[in-house]
C-alpha cells in the first residue's frame, strides 16, 4: 500500500516563505504523476504543480512557488515564497501509479497566511 506523507504547513505573515514536502512509503508503486494540489475550504481541488514520469511538468503557479520533483527518491517539494493569503489551503499531494492505474493521496499539509 502506497502512503503519502507531507509536511511543512504552518502558519505564515504575508510575505514570508514555505517549504512543502511529500515523501513516500510503501508500494510497490511506479510513479506515472506526483505533484501538488490544494483545497481552500468550501472549494474544489486546485492543480498547483504536477511531474510526470516522462520528464514534463505542469505548473498552474509557475513564478509564484518552485517546484522540484526528485525521481530517485520520489519526493516533490514546493517552496513558496513571499506568500498572500489567497495561499492559505490545504496542499495534498497525489502519487498516480502507472501500473496498477491508481492514484493515492496524502492526508495534507495546512497553509494559513495571515495578512
């Protein structure tokens, strides 16, 4: 059983800087997608950044966060940088699977900026 696991919320002036990680456990698992998303409350998910197996990448904030995909240690990191409240979500990181066709998710990690 695949299990995701991010870290690195927490609570930040506007302004300041985060950094998120999603690491995973477990498996077996081959990595066809892994990236970030995120939910406001009352709101749908949101694509942030999403790595695919063939080297390619989607990034929906490109210029407002970095985004970084470790294919050997199949971890994504997104840094945030001089954050806004409009950040404030929770950020899930989902992991689709190529082989078996699934797609797994973390419980989240909650970003609150404060104005």
């Amino acid at each position: 059983q695949v299990q995701l696991v991010e870290s690195g919320g927490g609570l930040v002036q506007s302004g300041g800087s985060l950094t998120l990680i999603c690491s995973v456990s477990g498996g077996p698992f081959t990595v066809y997608a892994m990236g970030w998303y995120r939910q406001r409350p009352g709101e749908q998910y949101e694509s942030v950044a999403v790595a695919f197996s063939d080297g390619s990448t989607v990034e929906s904030l490109k210029g407002r966060f970095n985004f970084f995909f470790d294919n050997v240690k199949n971890t994504v990191t997104l840094q945030m940088n001089n954050l806004k409240p409009d950040a404030s979500a929770t950020y899930l990181c989902p992991l689709a699977d190529r082989d078996y066709g699934s797609v797994s998710w973390g419980k989240g990690t909650l970003v609150t900026v404060r104005s």
